[in-house]
C-alpha cells in the first residue's frame, strides 16, 4: 500500500473502510483478552479467548507490537507493554465518573478503614475507574484501569444484574466459569440465582470467590435518570470479617456515598 492510500485513524477514510474498522476491532479485542489473571498468552489461547483466527490474531500482535504495545519475551507468547495504558488514561483520569467517584472512596475508605473501589462493566468484564487502598488483599495489583470477571466480583454481580435479561444470557453464554478458590460458585443456575438475588436485594455480597482471602460488598451506582452506571464496594480480609459482619459495618455507608454521587452525575 503506497503512503498516499494508507488509512490514518480518526480521518473520514479511516472511518468508513471496512477492512479498517475490522482490523481496529479485533486489535481492541486482542487487548482486551489480556486479564490480571492471564498476563501472558499464546497466539492460540488469544485465538480461543477472541474466537478469531489464529492467523489474524497473529497480524494483530504484530501491529501492536509495532505500535510498541506488546512483545513476545519467549518469542511464543505475549504481554502487554505500559504504553497500553495510553489507551484509556484520557478516560480514567478525564471523565466527571472517575474524578467524582475517586474523592467519595478517598472518603469512604478513611471513614471504614477499609479498601474501596469503583467500577463500571466492560464487556464481560469489571474496569476499574477508582480505587482507595487500605490494604492489597488480591494476589495481583489492583488500581485504574485494572480489569477481573464480572461473574465472579460483588461489583460485577451487581452489574451483571441490572442488564435486561436477554443481554445477561448472552453474557453468562460466554463466560468461563473458573475455579478461583474451593468457594467459588462455578456452576451456570447457581450464578444465575445468586443474580437475581443480587437484583433483588440491591447489593452483592462476595465471599472468598476470586481470592481466598477477600470478602467483598458492592452497591449499585445510579444515574439522576435511575441507569446503574457503576458500582462501588468494600473489601475486607475474610479471614478477619464474615460477610455478616461486613453487611452491617459498610452497606449504610456505601448506600451513602452512592446517593450522594448520583447526585453529582
């Protein structure tokens, strides 16, 4: 392709080619498949995750190795870069949600004396857009920008249940329910009612089921106009705090602090 047709991003061009905007999906998609879980994966495990060919994950790695976003350490498997991080910094530190949602769990968080989060849904997924840290109690770093299974966290859950039912099935067809801890609810009617639990009593509750060691409370985050347009929780040490007791010392000020953010939204 000679320099006067290649296509750049943004332009006119760009946005109505087809080629184009299918290269940039899947390039998004192959990033995407990248978890805190799973930081190195082969140009099979990527075919798998993303259900796109082997040999078109294999040109999307080897632009976004060019564009410095990638690399194969062993020359079989891959990682990402930091700079993937550009990505969405613009997002995570720009956006009225994360700059509103980062001084209520600053707050909350002194107040409790515990670790707090926010997040909003990506897919199948949670995508941290604030987090006040008392204490680390995942096996991996957690901050903006970081992203775990929504099936399987209390604001994930909480997510999960506010989508129409019909987009909740479709999201539950594709998820791979992986055995985190020996109390992680693995089986598909089991998530499903613990959902619509969630749904119905308005918070999430998630005990030791992506770490042994974290008990989690998540509430719903909603807009002026009533969308759930987030979630915020409370992570404690299981071993320290039963959910029991989680419930009564964060769930009233969690309630609290959302209101109050959705009053700023």
């Amino acid at each position: 392709m000679s320099d006067k047709n290649q296509l750049v991003i943004g332009t006119p061009q760009a946005k109505s080619d087809p080629n184009f905007m299918l290269s940039l999906a899947r390039g998004l998609e192959v990033l995407n498949a990248f978890t805190p879980q799973r930081q190195r994966l082969t140009i099979s495990q990527l075919s798998q995750k993303t259900q796109i060919s082997r040999a078109a994950v294999r040109r999307c790695l080897y632009t976004l190795a060019a564009l410095g976003m990638v690399h194969s350490p062993d020359g079989r498997s891959y990682e990402l870069l930091p700079r993937v991080l550009a990505v969405g910094h613009a997002y995570l530190a720009g956006t009225p949600l994360a700059k509103v949602a980062q001084a209520a769990l600053d707050n909350l968080g002194k107040s409790l004396g515990e670790s707090c989060s926010a997040a909003t849904l990506d897919g199948d997924n949670v995508l941290y857009i604030a987090r006040a840290a008392v204490n680390n109690l995942l096996s991996v770093d957690i901050g903006r920008g970081s992203r775990l299974p929504a099936w399987a966290t209390s604001m994930g859950r909480v997510l999960l249940s506010a989508l129409p039912e019909e987009q909740l099935e479709v999201t539950l067809s594709r998820v791979q329910l992986l055995r985190y801890t020996p109390h992680t609810i693995c089986d598909l009617a089991a998530l499903r009612e613990e959902i619509a639990r969630v749904r119905i009593q308005g918070y999430a509750l998630a005990d030791r089921q992506i770490e042994v060691g974290l008990c989690s409370l998540a509430v719903p985050l909603l807009s002026r106009n009533g969308t759930v347009v987030a979630a915020l929780n409370v992570g404690v040490p299981a071993s320290s705090m039963p959910p029991a007791a989680l419930k009564e010392k964060a769930l009233a000020p969690l309630r609290r602090s959302a209101m109050e953010l959705s009053l700023q939204l």
